[in-house]
C-alpha cells in the first residue's frame, strides 16, 4: 500500500479555482445556445459538458479534461410551423439543453469556485498568523 502524494493547498485550490471557471464558461455556452437550432453541420446546438478527473493516488486537485457534448439525449421537437428550420410537418428540432439544470448547473459551479477561494484566504490567513508568531 503506497502513501498517496498530497499537493499544497493552494494548488489544490487553484486547481479547483480552474476546473470551475471553465465549467462555468461551457454552461455559459449552454445557457448562450439554448435557442440556436441550426449549427454549421446543420443540427441543433448539443448539450456540452466539461470532463474533469483526478490522479490516482495523489491528492493533488483536479485536472480539466476535454469538453464532450451530450450524445445521449435526443434533440427536444417543438411544433413551429413557420419557423425556417420546421420540418414537413412543421416541427422544429431543438437543442438538448434544459435551462433549469444548466442553471442548476452554474450556481453549483459558482459556489465550488467560492469555496475553493475562501480555502485561498483561509491558507493566506493561517500562513501571516504563523508568520508573526514566528517573529
């Protein structure tokens, strides 16, 4: 059994400060593109998500990975018969993102990327206090 390897705090919160402000920004890109029905390829906007992982056996923060889109929910069909991307029919083919779970989403981001900047503080606070003790 190996000890695992453990990172300083702040590179720990740094690494968590990271991770979440690029998960915010590809929910941002959700929320931006909930409406956009007709990407270049010709498909509504995807559903996209942010892959985040962890070395194994260090503790050592998070490490941001590739951004993948959602392949597996199907494209909601809203009736719009006047809408240009309707089909015969006059259904419209809309993008995979539901707003309450990206919203969801955000608020749980924005308050990891808070705590990992209170550890910041918290750290900064305790290294000054071991410094004056030191004097």
């Amino acid at each position: 059994m190996s000890i695992p390897r453990v990172g300083s705090p702040i590179d720990i919160a740094v690494s968590g400060l990271r991770a979440n402000s690029a998960r915010m920004n590809v929910i941002s890109s959700n929320i931006a593109n909930s409406s956009t029905t007709r990407t270049p390829n010709g498909d509504p906007y995807r559903r996209k998500d942010l892959v985040l992982s962890t070395n194994p056996g260090q503790v050592a923060g998070v490490q941001i990975g590739e951004t993948v889109e959602d392949m597996a929910t199907e494209f909601p069909k809203l009736y719009e018969p006047g809408h240009p991307d309707a089909d015969a029919n006059g259904y419209v083919q809309m993008p995979n993102v539901q707003l309450p779970v990206e919203m969801i989403n955000l608020v749980e981001a924005s308050r990891a990327y808070q705590a990992n900047a209170a550890v910041m503080r918290r750290f900064s606070e305790l290294s000054d206090t071991t410094l004056e003790l030191l004097k």
